[in-house]
C-alpha cells in the first residue's frame, strides 16, 4: 500500500524526467528511497547518446548492489516515473530490492504512444512480476500520472 508520506518521492522521480526530457531524452527518471526515507540514488534516461539500455530504474538497482546491506536493500523502494520495461524488473530481483511503487504504469504509457501515433517500444510491456515474482510491485499513483503523461507528451511533440 502506498503511504501518504510516500508521495514527496514519488513526486521526486519526476524531477530527473524533467531533466531527462531538457536534455533532450525521453522523460523518464527513478529514486532509490531508504526504509529510513532517505533518498539513496537517483538516475534519468540516458538514453538519446545511442545506448538504449541506459534507463534509469537500472541506476539504482547498480548502485545498491555494492553498497547498502541486504537488510537495507530489501527495505528499500525504486520509485520510478514509468513502470519498469523487463530488462530494469529483472535488476532490483537481481540485487534483493524490495519493492517498485511507479507512478505511472508501462501499460498507461503504450496507449499514449498510440493515442499520439509514436513508435511502440521493441519491448513488450510485461508486468514486473511475470519478470520477478519475489519483487513487490505498487502504483499507479493517480495524484501524479497527469504530469508524468504531460512530460511525455512535450517529449513526442504531441
Ligand atoms: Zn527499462
């Protein structure tokens, strides 16, 4: 269940997806949030230099891997702008995060892609948890999908 005293975070992750999509990359970006609600790492898409693998719900699970404990890892949530594509739901099983609360859902942004007729990912948008059932998975969150769709929008020129 997603807590009133989580949304300032999840709020947060659209900070670097607005800084993704001023430097000219697809608007998507994640935060890494301590049980203690300390903010960890966070990441954008980093993908307009050619690497398309560079998404930024794959920052953190990096980043964790070497440094908190596993205890810490597991009390730890990725709150990222969009839901994670399979290749970024496999990392935080990968590293023993705990939980991913996005705030808009893979599902939702493939029918804006439609509704602004812009290409389709080359990946399906699988659930996370047909990727890594151990991983608990939350949102959307409706209080902030509008902004998270409009920065997309402004991204496809629609
Ligand atoms: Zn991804």
């Amino acid at each position: 269940m997603i807590e009133e005293s989580e949304l300032p975070y999840l709020r947060r992750c659209l900070e670097p997806a607005a800084e993704a999509l001023a430097a000219g990359d697809e608007p998507f970006g994640a935060v890494l949030v301590g049980g203690d609600g300390t903010v960890l790492a966070e990441d954008h898409n980093r993908v307009a230099g050619g690497d398309r693998t560079r998404h930024p719900e794959f920052e953190p699970a990096r980043w964790s891997a070497a440094r908190p404990t596993p205890e810490e890892r597991a009390a730890a949530t990725v709150c990222p702008s969009g839901g994670h594509c399979p290749m970024c739901a496999a990392a935080p099983a990968r590293v023993g995060l705990g939980r991913i609360v996005h705030v808009a859902s893979s599902a939702r942004l493939v029918t804006w892609l439609e509704e602004w007729g812009a290409a389709a990912a080359p990946v399906r948008p699988l659930p996370v948890h047909e990727v890594a059932p151990g991983v608990t998975v939350e949102g959307p969150v409706p209080e902030l999908t509008d902004e998270v769709r409009a920065l997309h929008r402004r991204f496809h020129g629609a």
